[in-house]
C-alpha cells in the first residue's frame, strides 16, 4: 500500500491508545529503532495530525518528549 511501516504503526497507536499508554508504546517503538518523524504519503508526521485535534494535548506532548519535530 506504500505507507511507511513506522508512520502507520504510530498513527494506528495514537488512535487506539489512552494517552498514558501511548507514552508506554512509544518508549517500545524508539526502542526498537523506529523513527518517530516518518511520514505518510503527504508527507505528515503523525505530530502534525495529532497537534490538529483539539483533545490530542497530552499525545503532543508525548512525542515531543521523545524527540517528534
């Protein structure tokens, strides 16, 4: 389907996770050496959909922490 591997597995936890176990998915995710700023086919990280989302404060703040630009 052409979607970066790493992009659609952090999308698809960003939409199914509570945000305190989104802190936990991505301490698994870096720690497996999968970039945090891969993109979708427009480009987008997954920061710049969950910053759009009005609710989405905590998940932000999260990748922040782990280094998401």
């Amino acid at each position: 389907n052409g979607v970066d591997a790493d992009f659609h597995m952090l999308m698809k936890a960003y939409q199914s996770m509570r945000a305190d176990d989104f802190v936990l998915f991505l301490e698994m995710f870096l720690a497996e050496g999968r970039q945090i700023n891969a993109t979708d086919k427009q480009g987008r990280t997954v920061l710049s959909y969950a910053a759009e989302h009005r609710n989405s404060g905590e998940f932000v703040e999260a990748l922040h922490a782990k280094g998401a630009a």
